[in-house]
C-alpha cells in the first residue's frame, strides 16, 4: 500500500536526462517506485499526473529567510512557486554564532534580512540556532551557511582594524565548530561591513578549517562592476589554496559600461575548473538586483557599528566628502553609479517612510525638493538600516550568457519584506521565470536542463544526498507543473502574485500545496550538513 501515486506523468528526473511517462509510488516520505506497473488501486491518494511535469522539488541555496523562519515558517510562497528545500546564512549574514558582548551591533547588522521580525535571541552557537529551527512547523526543508560577518562580529565588533594571527584562528575555530554543528561553510559579503574590510589573509586563513570536511565557501565578492575580474579570481584563489568547493553568489557585472564582462568571468570558471578547482556560481534570472540602500556608502563610513554610520551621515563636515565619494568613486562597488544614479534606484522595503515605497529614490528626491544622495542618507537613518531597494544594474543579454553556462545553477537571493511591502518578485517568482521565460519563451535552455539547474545540480553542490532527483530511495519532494499555464505573475508592481501552473507541491512525502492552496503540512526538516 502506497501513501501516494502520481500516475502517467512526464517525469523530469533532475538528471538532466529526457522526460519520460512513468508513474511514481510514495510511502513514508520516500520515493518507492518509478515505473509503469505499479498497483494503481493500491495507495491511500492518486494524483493523475497526464500531460503535466513531474520535477524534483526545486531547491533555492540562496536565501535571506533566516529570520523570516520564525515569524512565517510555513514559506508559503516558496511552496507555491515549487520551492521545497531552502538554504539560509547567506552573504556573511547568518543568525548565529552570537556573542553577548556585540549582540546589538549584530541586531543592527542583520536588520534589512529580518522582514519586520523581532527576536529575543535565545540562541548562542549555531547548534542552537538549529534547534531553535526545529521548534517551529516548517514548510520547506531548511540547511544553513555561517556567516563571516556574524562571526567577525561576534568576536570583535565592527572594529576596522588591522587583523591577527590570534583573530583569524579564533574565528577559524569558531567557523569549524559551526560546520560541525550542521553548517554547510562560510559566506561572505565582500561589499558590506564587516566584510568589506577582509582581506585574502583573513578569508583564506578562516576557511582553511574546511579543507578536511570539504565546507563550502560561497561568497557575494568584493566587486561586480569593473573589478570583477579581479573579484573572481580572488574567490576561485581561496577554493585553490585550501582545496574546498567554491561558489560564486548570484554571479552578474553591474555597470552599463561593464556590460559583457560576463563572458571573460565565465572564461575564467571554465580555466579554474579544467586546472582542478571545483568552482561554480549561482544567479537569479532578474536584470534588477536588490540589496539594502547602505550599500551605496563607502566602507569607511559603516566603521564602527550603525550609530557611528549615523554620526557620519549627519556630520557637516563628513557629509561633503561622503556624497562626492557616492557619486565620482570608482574604489569601491558602487551601487549609485552602477544604477545610473537615483533614477535607476527604486525603493522597496522601507518599513518607517512605507509611503515611498515603489517609488524611485530620484522621484522622492523630487518630492522632498532635495538632492537625492541626501534624500538616501535622510532614508537609511530613518529606517534604520531595515530597508531594501532594487538597483537596475544588469544587461539582460549578461543575464542570458550566465544561466545558459553548465557551471551555473539557479537562487534566488531573496530578501523578504513584511506583509504588503514592496519586494524583489524574485521572491515570488524565481523559479516559475525560469520555465516560463528561459525555458518557453526563449528557448535559452531544454526543460530537462532548467530543471536541472533549479533541483539535481543545486542538491548535488550541497551534499544533499536525498534530494534533487525523482529516483527510488530519495525523499519525495516534488513538484507537478503544467507547462501549458506555467506563468510568473510577479512584478515590482504586485510583487506577491503568486504563478500559475504549480498543481502540486510534496515536502517529504507529504502534499504541501495543491491547486494553489497551501495544507500547512508543516513537513520541512532542518537539514544540518556533514552530519
């Protein structure tokens, strides 16, 4: 007796390999059978799969969902668009390690992940983070990363200074409990503080605790405008001395007068990985990317936690030279030139000043009658650091080279915002965009590669042995899709349209969401690595 069979479906098996029909019997959250006899009459449900798709749950490793995992553990709108496996602790930001000593300056660091959520922090070590995890009724299936700017916090503050032998191996050791702990490695974000202030002595001399377990490092680089080349070859250098797996987050070139970079970026991939170093990047399939408005400062400004950024930004003094930086720098990534100034940055998550939102910083600027570099100070200080925007720095020719390159594989980055604000519509629309547009509209990718992209080559690249493909013994997470309506509904406009032609979402053998409709199975494990 089987719990479940999908009968007669086009089964894409996240290998790769062409679809094939064949029918599916699941029991005890596995997958028992895939083939065409099996004892229809005999399963508690069946779901007639005829002309749809039946996929692997597809797997998004590039989240910023920490936080929003204990106020919506459900993640229904990862479900809908066929999400079953998540992946936290992204960028250098992770919920843990936590230290008594800076717990505010972390609370202020993580503030434009956390979507409105607030937390008593009960947790110290990750381990406990984990098992915090494990109290709420999860949705999707959960692993995490630690984060390098958490752990540089939580042993010396936002303190710029001149880094040791005694700092890099207490952060070593604590990045190696963590990974024993169910980390999956280290992420850095090179382009915020702290992070922006780590050399290649402090991020090789941390991740070379990974060498013996195989961690992973993946890392949002120090630049993705003119110097990404350099960026690159930096991050592929770390994979190179420590022996580890690399990955390069939401891989892109920002800057108009960069475009086309990509082309001798992915060249560079393809050397390292015929030289022997297991390097590969991920991207989401958006022209627009999305980070938070401090990310146009210069890194000297963020020295020393939030409130010294704040002192700054209302100095008279300072503010001249601030704003001169912003706008004629090229030392660092610079979000307002990539953008093409105000008018290319559009405000979303802005949760004290939410009239703006939707809004372009130049059209507030406007509004306020005020220069627009001073407009963003006036935002940033206003909101407290818990904001996102939407920065048009992209080609989507670029878009397009990345996603076709067999080294890269799908994530979406998302950065969640409270109910009814603005968002990036890669969180609701990722995956559902690749099908439709890169797969039906413009031919860019085979179906069977696509979905390979978004299940069988992400699990693989996190060790997550049982996931990513529909094959007897692995976990039965799932996704029927009509590929006849498969349709990404979500904007900048109504971000939180939900898509079309997602009929049925499994976690573990249990059915998730169907017709649209999430069951609150509440079926999602939190997955800790190398364990």
């Amino acid at each position: 007796m089987f719990d479940i069979i999908i009968q007669s479906a086009k089964i894409v098996d996240g290998t790769g390999s062409p679809w094939f029909v064949a029918d599916v019997g699941i029991k005890d959250g596995k997958i028992v059978l895939v083939g065409n006899t099996l004892p229809r009459p005999n399963a508690v449900k069946v779901v007639d799969g005829t002309d749809r798709f039946l996929m692997p749950g597809f797997i998004d490793t590039h989240t910023h969902c920490d936080f929003e995992l204990l106020g919506n553990p459900d993640l229904s709108y990862k479900l809908a668009q066929g999400v079953t496996t998540v992946g936290i602790g992204q960028c250098g930001f992770s919920a843990a390690p936590v230290s008594e000593r800076y717990m505010d300056e972390l609370d202020l660091y993580l503030g434009f992940t956390k979507a409105g959520i607030k937390t008593a922090w009960p947790w110290r070590s990750f381990a406990q983070w984990l098992d915090h995890l494990e109290t709420h009724d999860l949705g999707v299936n959960v692993f995490s990363f630690a984060g390098h700017g958490t752990i540089r916090i939580a042993h010396m503050g936002f303190d710029n200074r001149e880094i040791t032998n005694v700092d890099i191996h207490a952060m070593a050791d604590e990045l190696r409990r963590c990974r024993e702990q169910g980390a999956a490695g280290l992420t850095t974000g090179l382009i915020y503080p702290p992070g922006v202030w780590a050399n290649d002595f402090e991020i090789s001399g941390m991740t070379a605790c990974l060498s013996q377990s195989k961690g992973i490092y993946e890392s949002h680089m120090r630049n993705e405008a003119g110097d990404l080349l350099a960026s690159v070859a930096e991050t592929i250098g770390v994979g190179r001395k420590n022996n580890i797996p690399v990955i390069i987050s939401h891989h892109k070139v920002c800057g108009s007068k960069n475009f086309g970079l990509v082309e001798q970026s992915l060249g560079l991939i393809d050397e390292a990985r015929a030289q022997g170093v297991d390097v590969c990047a991920n991207q989401y399939p958006y022209d627009v990317s999305s980070t938070t408005l401090r990310s146009i400062l210069p890194g000297w400004v963020h020295d020393g936690g939030f409130e010294a950024m704040a002192k700054r930004l209302t100095d008279p003094d300072l503010k001249p030279r601030i704003i001169e930086e912003i706008e004629f720098s090229e030392d660092f990534d610079n979000m307002y030139r990539n953008s093409g100034g105000a008018g290319g940055i559009l405000l979303l998550y802005f949760p004290q000043t939410p009239q703006y939102e939707g809004k372009s910083l130049a059209r507030v600027a406007e509004l306020h009658g005020r220069r627009p570099l001073e407009t963003a100070f006036d935002l940033i200080l206003s909101n407290l650091g818990e904001d996102t925007c939407g920065f048009c720095v992209m080609s989507p020719k670029d878009v397009a080279e990345v996603i076709r390159h067999p080294a890269v594989f799908v994530a979406s980055d998302t950065i969640p915002g409270a109910p009814g604000a603005k968002v990036h519509p890669r969180t609701y629309g990722t995956f559902p965009r690749v099908l439709e547009t890169f797969v039906k509209k413009e031919r860019i990718l085979r179906l069977e590669e696509a979905v390979w992209k978004i299940s069988g080559f992400p699990a693989q690249r996190m060790g997550l042995d049982t996931k990513g493909l529909i094959r007897p013994g692995m976990d039965a997470d799932l996704v029927l899709v009509d590929m006849d309506r498969i349709c990404d509904q979500s904007n900048f406009s109504t971000p939180d349209q939900r898509p079309l032609g997602i009929d049925l979402v499994m976690v573990n053998g249990k059915i998730a969401m169907e017709a649209q409709q999430t069951t609150n199975a509440g079926a999602g494990e939190v997955l800790r690595c190398g364990q």
